[in-house]
C-alpha cells in the first residue's frame, strides 16, 4: 500500500462516518419503532402477532421494487453528478419521483386485489383472514407513502446528503411511537383499534415525512421539468440495466422470506409469531449494513464515474472491516442476552422461549450476510448488477432456504435457526469469494484487496 493510501485512510474513514451515521441512526429509529411496532402488537396476543407476521413477506415485496428502483436513481444520478452532467442529473431526478411513485402504487392495488389466496398459500387459516385483512388494507397505504418517501430519500442520497434522510427517519419514527399506543389501545374513552391502528399509524408518520420532504426540495434545485421526454427515452435502458437485476435481486428476498414462513408455518402459530419478531430484529440489528448500503453506493457511482478503482478497493476494504467487526460483536452480545431481549420483545409464554432460540442462533451470523449485503449494493453501483443480482439469488436459493429446510425436518425449530445461520456464513464466504475475483481484473486492480 502506499504513503497516499495510508494517509488517505483516515480522511476517507472519516468521511465514510459522516456519511453513514445520519443513515445509520435514522434506519435504526425507522427499524427500531417496527420492532416496537411489533412489541406493541405482541400485548394483543398470538393471533394478531401472527397476523402480522404473514404480511411481512408482501410488505418487504413491496420495499424490494421500492429499494431496486432506489438503487438505480442513486446510480445513474450520482454518476451524472461525477460527470458533471448537472442538467442531466435534475431530469433523471424528476422522473424517478414521478415513475417510482407511480409504479408501487399500482403494485399496491395488485396485492390488495390477491391477498387472499396469497395469505392461504402462507399457511395462514381461513378464519384468520379477517384479521390479516383488517392490517393489511391500511398497512397498503402506508407501504406506498413509505415508498415516496424512499425515493426522495434516494434523491438526497445521490447529492451526497445523508443528513436529511437520516433525521426524517427519527422523526417518523418518533411519530409513529406516539400514535401507536393511541390508535392500538385507546386511551380514556377512546378504545383504540387494536392491530389495524399498528398501520395507520405508520401511515400517518409517513404522511408527515412527505409534508417535510416537500418542503425542503422546494429549496434545491435537484428537479427539472424540461427535457424529460428525451430523456426517458435516453436514459430508460441505462435505468432499467441497472434497476432490473437490482429489483430482481431485491424481490428474491420477498420470495425467499414467503417460502420460509410457509416452512415455519407448519410448526406453529406461536413459531410463527416469534418468526416474526425475529425477523423485526435481524432489520434493527443490521442497521449499520444497511446504512451502508445507502450512504456507500452514491460515493461508488462518483467514484465509478471518474475512473478511480483504487479509491473503490479502499472504500470496499474499510467498509467490510467495520461490518464484520461490528456485526459479529454484536450479535454474540444478543446471543448471549437472548433470554432477556425474548422476554423484553415479548412477554407472552408461548413466545418468548422460541425467540430465544431463533436470538442465540441467528444473530451471531449477520456479520457473514452483512458481508454478503455490501457486496450485492456495491456491485450495482459499480457497473456489474448482474454478478450481483446472481450472488443475491445464490445467497437465498442455494445457500440459507436448503439450509433452513434441511434444519428445520431434523432438528424442528432450533434445527432452523441453525439452519438459517450456516446459510447465512455459507453466503458471506461466497460472497467474499466473489468480490475478490472481479475486483482482480487488470482494469480494476489498482490497488492490493
């Protein structure tokens, strides 16, 4: 390595912070109040848990075209950006708002159209439907809400401003906190709506997110109305070469997480309320890595669209180190509490002892998949989606389902959590393999990885 790149580290260590931590702290209060969320619904009882919990897989649906189409505004702007094509830049800026917002609207309506032979395919009872219906219908409206404010979120992204995104994250969260007890239990006269109240006040929360948003793009000039035809048609395949394979990659979650929760369903009720919860924690947990994968793709695109790989291959190798380290630390320290976050999440019986199991065995092996995370954002920044979108599948088709099902038949639930776990350090390593191989191209190896 050389003298630059040693006295660069710090520099880049420290800007890779400040572009982080607003992200970081905004994904964990976002995060942070579904688990909550969650924690509140679970004082309901079992069965609106578990009502809940068979939406999960449609609503990260929902985030994964959200989160694809996200991926590809933040590439193609922040490279225009690195270009220096700031005209450019403010047309991609306004049809993205427009196209993104008009897309998972009618994604909304399709899933509202079919949920109930989805839900029955889960494993959900027909006398549960009710209940999952009374969640689900304002659960939509929130999703879409949620997605607008995704992708004016990519917007201040793709600038290099992380602050705002970050502090709108706090204060819908802190929103929603407010409301949850209000409109799930009621207070004084008012009884509360119980599991559909959870929604609407996520809804609400987001609505607020938006009115601010609004207001502070009214002072930028990131936004063009002029030129947007042509530029559709110049810019559609570039969009859609990047934001297919990321959308790809990121609905194979949503799949993935419906075939598991179809496995977990055969277990139990009570399985799949602490499946649930679960899941709500692996999200809060990986707050780091998915800040990263907002805060580091835009910096990626900059750096891809001026040409400097050996910036890239420190960028990589500093933000892989902080993951691992911190992923790893932190899930054996969840490991080791497990009883006490089971009981805290939870205080019913039937519940809390199988969260347990799921905490001690799943958590530890996050720091392999945040490996795993990093490089598929990465590599659609950088110009190979398809690599990426190919690791994502491999990660959950070869890697963690076969291993969740093959841990579930022998060993029941415990048997699934060590499933789930192998899959996940089967993945990280592959993962792993994966970016040293393309980063070693002559074109791209300027710098030791």
């Amino acid at each position: 390595m050389s003298h630059t790149d040693t006295a660069s580290r710090p520099s880049m260590g420290l800007t890779l912070w400040r572009q982080t931590w607003p992200m970081a702290i905004g994904v964990l209060s976002l995060l942070g109040f579904q688990l909550v969320d969650s924690a509140f619904i679970a004082r309901l009882g079992t069965a609106p848990l578990a009502a809940q919990s068979f939406t999960f897989p449609l609503s990260f649906l929902i985030i994964g075209v959200q989160v694809g189409m996200g991926i590809a505004i933040a590439a193609l702007i922040s490279r225009a950006l690195g270009a220096g094509e700031q005209d450019r830049a403010r047309r991609l800026g306004s049809l993205v708002l427009l196209s993104g917002a008009g897309v998972i609207a009618l994604l909304a309506l399709l899933l509202w159209w079919i949920q109930a032979p989805v839900f029955l395919s889960l494993g959900a009872k027909p006398e549960s439907l009710v209940l999952i219906r009374s969640y689900w219908n304002p659960q939509l409206i929130s999703a879409w809400l949620g997605a607008c404010l995704y992708f004016g979120y990519s917007l201040f992204r793709a600038h290099g401003n992380t602050r705002l995104p970050g502090v709108l994250m706090v204060t819908t969260s802190f929103a929603n906190l407010a409301l949850d007890p209000l409109l799930i239990f009621g207070v004084g006269s008012w009884p509360g709506l119980g599991l559909p109240g959870a929604a609407i006040a996520t809804a609400l929360a987001f609505a607020l997110g938006l009115v601010i948003l609004g207001w502070q793009l009214m002072g930028k000039e990131w936004l063009s109305s002029r030129g947007l035809m042509d530029e559709m048609r110049l810019s559609s395949r570039p969009f859609a070469g990047i934001a297919g394979p990321a959308m790809v990659s990121q609905l194979m979650p949503p799949l993935a997480a419906m075939l598991a929760i179809s496995v977990v369903a055969s277990l139990g009720e009570a399985q799949v309320a602490a499946w649930g919860l679960a899941n709500r924690l692996e999200t809060v947990s990986l707050m780091v890595v998915l800040a990263m994968t907002m805060s580091l793709p835009p910096w990626l695109g900059r750096c891809y669209g001026a040409g400097d790989w050996a910036q890239v291959h420190q960028l990589l190798r500093l933000a892989l180190r902080v993951v691992v380290i911190w992923q790893l630390a932190l899930g054996l320290v969840l490991a080791a509490a497990s009883p006490w976050v089971a009981q805290a999440l939870s205080g019913n019986p039937e519940v809390h002892g199988d969260l347990a199991v799921l905490v001690r065995f799943m958590l530890p092996s996050y720091a392999a998949l945040g490996v795993c995370m990093l490089v598929v954002s990465a590599g659609n920044a950088l110009g190979w989606p398809l690599r990426a979108m190919l690791m994502s599948a491999a990660r959950l088709f070869v890697f963690y389902l076969p291993c969740l099902w093959i841990g579930s038949v022998l060993g029941g639930l415990t048997g699934l959590a060590i499933g789930a776990a192998v899959g996940n350090l089967l993945a990280g390593l592959a993962a792993w393999g994966l970016l040293r191989r393309v980063l070693s191209s002559p074109r791209r190896r300027m710098a030791s990885f």
